[in-house]
C-alpha cells in the first residue's frame, strides 16, 4: 500500500526498490536537475561511440523525459541545471511541467507569482503551452514539435488540475501526497462511470491496451536491434570499449604511466597530484570526464589537450567547445553539479567527476546524499579541505565539513 513500509509504493521513489524507478528523486528539483545529467551524457556517449552519424539516425540518439511539479519550479537546484541546460543546447531533454499550481500549503499563488513559461525561454528552452492533463492530442502535437527543434531542450507546460474529478478533494492541496479516502473514491468513480462497489475493476479493452505494450515494445526494439548490429559490425574498435564499459572493468595497462613521487621528495599538494594523475589516466578512459564549479584552476580538474563540452557557439578565448567535448563547465552551481553527476553515472556508461572547494559540498549536500542512498558511483573532488585556510575568511574554512559528510549513510 502506498506509503507504507516495505511497499513498492514508498512515499518517493526509490532506486533500487521498486522495478523501473531510474532515480530516487525525494527532495523536489533532484530529477529535473538529474536529467539534464542524463541528457549530457547521452551526448557523450553519442560521441564516443557514434559521433559521425547524421542527427537521428544513430542508434544511440534517444531522448530523456522528465514530469516536474510546481514544487520543482519552486527549488534553486531546478534553476541552475536548467540554466546550464540551456547553455548546454540539449535538444534531447523534454521536460513536461504538471501546472496544477497546487502544493501542500494549498494554492501556490501564496509563495509564486512569476511566469515559469517565460523564465524557461529566458533560459533558452524551447517552450510550448498545453491546456488540459487529459488533452492527448495536445501533448502528443507538443511531444512531436519538441523533437523537431534539437538545438534546445524543450519544456512543455501543461495546465492540469489536480486530483481530477475528486467533487471535493480535487485542486486542493488535501489530495496533493495523501489517498482520497474510501468515500471520495466512492465519489469518483460514479463521476468516471464505475461500479462504486467494485474494486480493480478494469474494462476489457483497457487491459488488451495495457498488454499490447509488450507487442509495442518488442516491436520497437526489433527495429532498433538491426541498426546497433550494423553499427557494431562498422565499429568493432567502439564495440569493444562500449563492452567494456558495460562490464564495468578498466583496461589492461590504464595505470602503467602514472607520476610517482619519491618519497621525502619537494613537497606536492594533493590537489596538484590529483591534476597529474588525472591526466596521466585519461587518454587510456575516454569514458571519464569532468570539470569544476568555476574552479578548474584551483581544483586542478582539466583535463589537458581536449575541448570542453558544449555547443561551438560557446567557446571563449580561455576553452574551445565542442558537441562532444571532455571538459565540463558546471558555472558557479554547486547544487546542480552534484544532481548533474548523478544523472550522468544513472544513465551511464561514462564516469563523470565534480570540483569545488570542500567548503562548498554545503551547497551539494542534498544531492550527495541522495547519491549516497543510491549506492551509485559518483566522483566529487573536493581540494581546499584544512582549516588552515586564512585568505579567505571563515567562510571558506571547512571546520565542520567532513564531520557532516562521514554522517552522511553509504
């Protein structure tokens, strides 16, 4: 039942619990910020494996659906993996915004005012504005409109009332995160057409619907399994490194050439040997690749020799960017770093890694945590981490920090 303990209907998703949950997505905005992780790294992945396949014909094109609520759009961690989504160009993320303007506190006029739509396009999403949850042409029209436009990641607002057609819990935050109660489920179903007396009782033609999912499946999957053979037979080198990277194993030799240093030799910072080694390994990893919160310099995150990540059109004196780029530039968004990493190791195959000072996993907790939970290997780097740090203040003195993270379970 649903939250209850032990239920495959925990009061959040779980990953790892319940069959086909992808993410554990408790504290609102981790999945929206999540996916934008998961639609970089499907470009990555696009890169290492297929990158001179036209736009839509590899295999390995796919797009990353999120449904966020009204409680997503209120959460900063939203706010700055969406702008770097759209920094970022992604045109395989669609986001779907349920617009009930209902959250536990009832109305959400008493907390947001602003024109979510209209901050989106500032952010340089694609937007498109849908009336009705149950208008399935409508969505289906906007679904196809987003896919067309693969320069920027698409968000379509759609306007829904919550707990429709409850008479008398629907668009109130009572029916927000809690069961509708025997009576108004009774109440429901005379509305809808059904037997208020009979439980699960679900039309023939509804289950022949559900059950052809399968056939639908099997069939898309039988069209998609042709192009993967064909690809692998035209890149037997790729096909090798995409399986070993889904045998999660290393290659032979990959540190063979790493800097050594003599012990009771000239002081290294362990920031400046991370650096080194960093770039000793990564021409033998292609599948892993990072960067800092505005930090690269003084994390020594960079990966040398290679771009940066990104549209062409974002390049600047200092990075040269490209689609399919190694370095990553988070900006100064901690949080969404943290989500975003998540993200890029759920939907794998690549390794992703994260910088900033230590002091700053303050702002990267909530998805730290979250990757705790999940078991899942995520890579933070975090330099600066002695409290004999002066220059800046004691607010970059990282007193209590470790404490807090060894706190944290897994």
């Amino acid at each position: 039942a649903l939250r209850t303990f032990k239920s495959k209907t925990p009061g959040h998703p779980e990953f790892r619990h319940t069959d086909g949950v992808e993410i554990t997505t408790g504290p609102l905005g981790q999945g929206l910020a999540s996916a934008v992780g998961m639609a970089m790294a499907a470009r990555y992945e696009r890169g290492l494996f297929d990158p001179e396949a036209a736009p839509g014909t590899s295999p390995f094109d796919h797009f990353i659906y999120v449904i966020a609520s009204d409680g997503d759009m209120e959460e900063g961690v939203t706010s700055e993996a969406s702008s770097l989504a759209g920094t970022q160009q992604l045109g395989n993320l669609i986001v779907f915004y349920d617009k009930n303007h209902i959250s536990i506190e009832h109305d959400t006029d008493i907390a947001l005012s602003e024109d979510v739509a209209a901050r989106y396009r500032a952010y340089g999403w694609h937007v498109q504005e849908v009336e009705g949850g149950e208008n399935v042409v409508g969505i289906e029209e906007a679904i196809a409109a987003a896919k067309a436009v693969t320069d920027k990641p698409s968000f379509i607002s759609v306007r829904t009332i919550i707990g429709y057609p409850a008479p008398n819990k629907m668009n109130t935050g009572g029916v927000h995160g809690s069961a509708l109660g025997d009576d108004e489920v009774a109440a429901t179903k005379k509305i809808l057409g059904f037997d208020p007396d009979k439980t699960f009782e679900v039309s023939d033609e509804v289950i022949e619907h559900t059950r052809g999912l399968r056939a639908r499946g099997k069939e898309a999957h039988d069209k998609w399994q042709p192009e993967f053979d064909a690809w692998a037979e035209r890149e037997p080198e790729r096909k090798k490194l995409l399986d070993r990277l889904l045998a999660q194993e290393l290659p032979e030799g990959w540190d063979a050439d790493l800097t050594y240093w003599e012990p009771g030799s000239k002081a290294v910072a362990t920031r400046a040997a991370f650096g080194q080694v960093l770039n000793d390994v990564a021409p033998k990893l292609p599948e892993l690749w990072g960067g800092s919160a505005d930090l690269a310099g003084s994390n020594n995150t960079t990966i040398k020799g290679v771009k940066s990540f990104g549209p062409p059109s974002i390049s600047t004196e200092d990075f040269t960017a490209d689609w399919y780029g190694r370095v990553l530039h988070f900006g100064i968004r901690e949080h969404a770093m943290g989500s975003i990493l998540s993200g890029i190791v759920l939907h794998g195959p690549t390794r992703a890694f994260g910088g900033t000072f230590l002091q700053f996993s303050d702002y990267m907790r909530p998805a730290v945590r979250l990757a705790s939970l999940m078991d899942i290997d995520t890579i933070y780097i975090w330099t600066h981490d002695s409290v004999g740090l002066g220059e800046d203040g004691p607010t970059h003195q990282p007193i209590e920090h470790l404490a807090a993270l060894r706190a944290i379970p897994n």
